[in-house]
C-alpha cells in the first residue's frame, strides 16, 4: 500500500505565501514523477507543477515565477513553495506521485487533497 500524506494548506491573503508538502510512504520500488494538481469549484483538474526523479521541473504556466517544486529523494517527499498567490490559485491541492510497487509496474497515486484559498 502507498499512500501520499499532505500538509500545509490554509487560508492566505493576497500576495502571501504558503508551503505545501507531500511525503510518499509504504510498498514503494521507485518513484518517478511526483508534483501537485489543483481543482478549484466548477473546473477540472489541472497540473500545478511535477518534478521528475532526476530533477527536471515542469509548471504551468500561470504559475511560473511563482511557485517553486523540489524534492527530497531521500525523504520520498515534494515541497511547493507558491509566493505571490493569487485567488485565482484558490482551489483544492493534490499530490500526485507515479509510483512503481514492483519492478513490473506503475501506477498513480494521489493524495486526499488539501485546500489552499487566498483572500484578496
């Protein structure tokens, strides 16, 4: 079993800034890709930003200059450090990692979400 524990969402201002963090845990082989999705009410999920296992870094592009994704490997963890924030970055946050659990397969799995909402 692999489960994804997040942390560090809340209720900012405008302009402020919040830290996410996600730690990937339990039948873990490798982990490859790893970032946040958000949701806000009324739209579809969309990619925030991913980090590969060999670092590269991938963000859309309302976010970029922004947010900043890093990984700890040896934590099996992500951070998105997001300053600047927007309320149209208001919405649901969630951990994404593609996860092998064996040397046959990958699979994604996703965190429970957690809500990340600036006032303006």
């Amino acid at each position: 079993q692999v489960q994804l524990v997040e942390s560090g969402g809340g209720l900012v201002q405008a302009g402020g800034s919040l830290r996410l963090s996600c730690a990937a845990s339990g039948s873990i082989f490798t982990i490859n890709n790893m970032g946040w999705y958000r949701q806000a009410p009324g739209k579809q999920r969309e990619l925030v930003a991913l980090i590969t296992s060999g670092g590269y870094t991938n963000y859309r592009d309302s976010v970029k200059g922004r947010f900043t994704l890093s990984r700890d490997n040896s934590r099996n963890t992500v951070t998105l450090q997001m300053n600047s924030l927007k309320p149209e970055d208001t919405a649901v946050y969630y951990c994404k990692a593609t996860i092998s659990i064996n040397s046959y397969s990958a699979n994604a799995y996703w965190g429970q979400g957690t809500q990340v909402t600036v006032s303006s």
